[in-house]
C-alpha cells in the first residue's frame, strides 16, 4: 500500500508541474499565436521573418515580397504570404531560378494580378537551404502566374 501512496504522490507532483508555465532554455511557450505583419509596399523578407504570416492588408498599389538566397542557415525558414487588399502581390526570391513550384525547379517568381481573386490567394514559402519551395492554395493555384524559367 505504501508504494502505491508514493506512486500517487509523484503522479500528483507531476500533474502540478503541468499546470505551470512550460520554460526552455529562458523561453516560455504560452498560448502560442502566429505574428501577423501587414507590408504595404514592396519587402525584402529576412531571417527574422520565419513563421510569420505577411500580408497585403492596407496596401494601395503592388507588393513584391523579396525572399532571401536559400542558405543552409535558412533550411526550415518558412513564411506565409496572403494578399489582403485588392492589388497585384508578386513572389520572387533575390536569386534567379530558386523558387520550386508547380512542376518547375527553376521559377523566378509567382505572382497573382487576376482581376477579382486577389483577395484571400495565399502562399507558403519554406526554405530547403538550396531553393524556396513556393506553395499555393490548391483552390487557388489557377489565380497565379509562374514565371521565369519553367
């Protein structure tokens, strides 16, 4: 009977633990939220970007979203693009022929200009350290143009 009192004692130290603030490395999780940042004008995407949500809201003309030359720093860096404003939104990275998408390994860029369907068209970007791997929305993919070497 001892042990079992023992075992329920740890078991209950350990359900206490849970219910505290979950720390790693000077880190605390806390009800997690993605950041979500609005770009108005064109932007260069950085390092600081990675899991970010990017989006188009406010904007008054075209924005091009500039992702970075893959790097093995950047494998794993990963961003969401959304256009939220009525206006064209292009994709390109700040090399040629890095981005992989749509059946192609050597695209420029993407970019969404299609009269009615701007809104709510989206992308994620993900960085294998040698390309951006662009991915659309399948609903979506016919509102994109690829260009560039395909």
């Amino acid at each position: 009977m001892g042990n079992r009192r023992l075992a329920l004692g740890r078991l209950e130290a350990l359900v206490e633990q849970l219910k505290r603030e979950l720390t790693m490395g000077g880190t605390e999780l806390q009800g997690y939220r993605r950041t979500v940042e609005a770009k108005t004008a064109d932007y260069e995407i950085v390092e600081a970007d990675s899991g970010k949500i990017l989006t188009t809201e406010g904007a008054a003309g075209a924005v091009i979203f500039t992702l970075p030359t893959p790097t093995t720093a950047l494998k794993g860096m990963w961003v969401d693009i959304v256009q939220c404003a009525d206006q064209n939104m292009r994709v390109t990275c700040e090399t040629a022929d890095k981005i992989i998408s749509q059946g192609s390994l050597v695209i420029d860029y993407i970019e969404n200009t299609e009269a009615g369907l701007k809104v709510g068209a989206h992308c994620e970007c993900v960085c294998t350290g040698t390309k951006w791997i662009v991915r659309v929305a399948g609903v979506s993919a016919s509102y994109w143009t690829f260009g560039g070497a395909l």
